[in-house]
C-alpha cells in the first residue's frame, strides 16, 4: 500500500485516485441529514456543531430557543446559505430524525432570543400564536391565558433620545422597491392609498439619560412586521438604532461619536493610558468607524408549549395530573452581544 501524501493544489486528479479527508463522529450523525440543508450550504464541522449548541439556552420536546449572534441570517434564500434554519437541521435535532423549524424571525444584523419549534404539532401551534390576526380563542382558559401574556423585548442603542421617555408607536408600514427594481425598502405609510400598508404598534421606553448623543430604549413590538422596530426608531420616533445604516444613513454621517479610547475588556471602563491593544475591542461598539447594529431581542415570555400540547391536541378540558405542576409561562433573558456590551459599559461608565 502507498504511503498517504498531501495533495497539492495544482495537481490534477487521475482516474481511479483516492482522496481521505478527516470526518469527526461528530459530523457523521449528522450526516443523514444533510439533504435537507439547501444545495450549496457548508456543511458544518464538529467545532461549528459545538458552536451552535452553545448558543442554545431551552430545550424541551417542544420548542428550543437559542441566543443568535449578530451576522447570522435567520431564513436561507439565494444567495445565502449558511442561515440559522439551514445550520438547525444539521446542528439541533439532537435525537429528532429533523431538526427544529422557525417560527418568526430575526433581522440578519440584530441578535437575541429565537425561537424554534421542535414537532409538527408545537410548530403549529407556535405560528399560531405568533400570528397578528387575533385567532380563535381555545377553550382552556389557561392556555388563553398564557398567550395573552406572550411578548419579546428588545434592547436597542439609538442615535438621539426620543421626545417622551415613554409611550406607543402606532405607524403603519408599506414596503416600497427602490429604483434599481431590486432592492425592497419598509416605510411609514402615508396613508393615500396608493401601496398597501400594514398595522405596526411598539411600545417603548427609555432606559437612560442621554450620553454623547446616544440613548438606551427598551421596545416591545404588538405586532410583527419587517424591520418595524429599526423603522419605527428611525422615522417615527427620529432617533434611527446605532448601526442601522439602512434607515438612519444621514444621521449617522452627522453623529459625532465618543472620542477613540481605550477600553478594559471586561469592564467597558476607559484606560487611563492609551494602549494600542485596546482597538481590539472597540470593534462594532459605539467606539468603532463602522459600529454594528444594537438591536437586541432581550426578553422572550411565552406559553409552556410542552405543558398544553398535549391538552390542545386532545381537546381536552383539564390537564393530566402529571402536568399541572409546570409552569404554564416560560421566561428567557439573553446576554448582549460583545459590540453591544462593550457600549453598554462604556456608557454606563460615565454616570459613574
């Protein structure tokens, strides 16, 4: 038998070569699920699968949810690729034949709690529940219940502060093709009929005074729109999210940032002496040219799926004894993202 050697690039195969490439054990249980990832994504690797199920913060029988970063595209399309619902199948079915299926979405650029169904039966009822024409009301009256008191949160850096610390946003938004016959743009509609529009409502609140011309604003969206959140920030509220060059491109170009400091990594606190080695982590913050965007999904409170599927399956009026003691809401709270967080104490810094 020959010896194995490297192969190298310029080399031209010959019929009947052999080629071995490395495969993890990993990669191998996954690897019978591959035909439903899209053609053409990367089929991730045993560190990436690692990856991806640290970001998992939930998990039962029903649902999973997971902290995504910034950067990760939620739903694949052409020509992307390697999006979260792509990476899922391969990454987090776990002992499922498939893995889990989204149920409502996150911008590309923004971070926070995603939520994913794990059955067809939790799917459905979770796109239920996600879905702005008020439905059916069951007749378990916890379950009515327990929807009623779904919400997600959001934490956002804005550009400005808005003119009342509090209050709701209610802006419908049309979506508009720009003149390259390519590119969809959401606006507030103008109510003259000549786009359609849809309901948009956010609830916000600020978090703090205002410091070097920047705001922290908590926003709790009753609807679910495209971009409603970074539209309604920049246009109906005037003040656009940090980083969100899409909808807040001029004020960015007026907006004078904080000076270039340099910060301690876990603390967000200046240095008291310039060091070269602190522009690391100024990267995507409040502190960089170019700053990622600072909408993050915070908060997520919704019904215990695993505790009324199988009431709402059955149609039955009362739950087994064996499920009364859960809780009918669960509550999660995700961390910030690094960008964020290094903006986030840096901030907070100064009211020290």
């Amino acid at each position: 038998m020959k010896s194995l050697r490297k192969i190298k690039h310029n080399e031209v195969m010959e019929v009947g070569a052999r080629v071995w490439v490395p495969v993890s054990i990993a990669e191998t249980r996954v690897s019978r699920r591959f035909d439903c990832i899209p053609s053409g994504t990367l089929h991730p690797n045993a560190d990436e699968i690692d990856y991806l199920r640290r970001l998992v913060k939930y998990k039962d029988y029903a649902i999973l949810v997971l902290n995504k970063p910034p950067k990760l595209p939620v739903k694949g399309s052409l020509p992307v690729h390697n999006s979260m619902d792509a990476l899922a199948a391969a990454a987090l079915s776990y002992d499922y034949d498939e893995g889990p299926k989204l149920v409502h979405r996150l911008d590309r650029e923004s971070s926070g709690l995603l939520l994913l169904g794990r059955t067809k039966e939790s799917i459905s009822h979770l796109h239920w529940l996600f879905n702005d024409i008020n439905p059916a009301k069951s007749s378990c009256k916890a379950w009515n219940d327990a929807c009623d008191a779904k919400f997600q949160r959001f934490w956002a850096l804005v550009i400005g502060t808005p003119k009342e610390n509090e209050g709701l946003i209610r802006s419908p938004l049309s979506k508009i093709l720009l003149d390259d016959g390519k590119t969809e743009r959401v606006i507030l509609a103008q109510n003259v009929g000549l786009e359609p529009s849809q309901e948009a409502v956010t609830e916000y609140r600020v978090l703090g005074p205002m410091i070097n011309g920047c705001s922290w604003v908590e926003l709790r969206p009753l609807t679910s729109r495209k971009h409603q959140l970074r539209v309604h920030c920049a246009e109906a509220l005037g003040t656009p999210i940090v980083g969100d060059y899409k909808y807040g491109w001029f004020v960015h170009r007026k907006w004078k940032q904080m000076p270039r400091v340099d910060i301690e990594p876990r603390t967000g606190k200046p240095y008291k002496l310039r060091r070269p080695e602190g522009l690391d982590v100024q990267k995507g913050s409040v502190l960089s040219k170019v700053p990622l965007l600072h909408l993050h999904c915070r908060e997520l409170v919704l019904p215990n799926i695993a505790k009324f599927l199988p009431l709402l399956s059955n149609n039955a009026e009362t739950l087994s004894p064996g499920l009364s003691g859960k809780p009918d809401l669960l509550r999660f709270v995700a961390s910030m993202p690094k960008h964020m967080k290094i903006s986030w104490n840096l901030m907070s810094s100064y009211l020290v």
